[in-house]
C-alpha cells in the first residue's frame, strides 16, 4: 500500500461540489394550468398547479389560502405548488370565485 497518498486533510475544508440553486423562480406570463399526477407516487393522487403569473410570496400565499379551502397538506416545489389528493373541483371552483384563468392539462 502506497504511504504518500493523502486520505485525510481538514485544512482546505470540504471537498464537495456545491449543488447550484434550482429553486430560482420566475413568473410566466401564461395562464396557470393544473394536472393530476400519480404516476412515481406509490399510486397517490396530487394535484398539481404551475404556471403562476405571480411573484413568488404571492405563490406561496395562494398555497396557504389553497390549503385552507381544499382542507389538504400543500408543498412549493420546483416552482410547483403540489396539493394533496384529487382536488381539482374545489381549485377550479376557488379559481373562478377569484376570476383568475385555469387551464386543465393533461386526461
């Protein structure tokens, strides 16, 4: 075994790469669409709204208010705002109530 390779050094710090930031979010300027997904998620429905013409503190508000509504566990990821089960009825309806444009996607 070779006695000048290094196996241990804690004066130049970690070693990783840095991961680069994908969470950058950026308004868009089409009408919000909506899917339902389960395909990868053990056979459990979401519903999946993208396409926000909104900043991201308004996203994330509208999440919360979604959550409420619906009575659901909600996330914001990928610039997604991910509901628990199929509740395509109740966003549709909380769309319309506020005049906002949904566009159905997918089946």
């Amino acid at each position: 075994m070779s006695s000048d390779r290094l196996v241990y050094s804690s004066d130049k710090g970690s070693l990783r790469k840095e991961k680069p930031n994908t969470s950058a979010y950026t308004a868009s300027k089409g009408p919000t669409k909506m899917r339902l997904e389960t395909k990868g998620r053990g056979g459990k429905a979401v519903t999946v709204l993208w396409n926000f013409p909104f900043t991201e503190e308004e996203v994330r508000a509208l999440m919360k208010d979604l959550q409420g509504t619906c009575a659901c566990g909600a996330t914001f990821k990928e610039s997604r705002i991910e509901l628990q089960g199929d509740v395509r009825p109740r966003v549709q309806a909380f769309f319309t109530k506020k005049a906002w444009t949904l566009v159905l996607a997918g089946g």
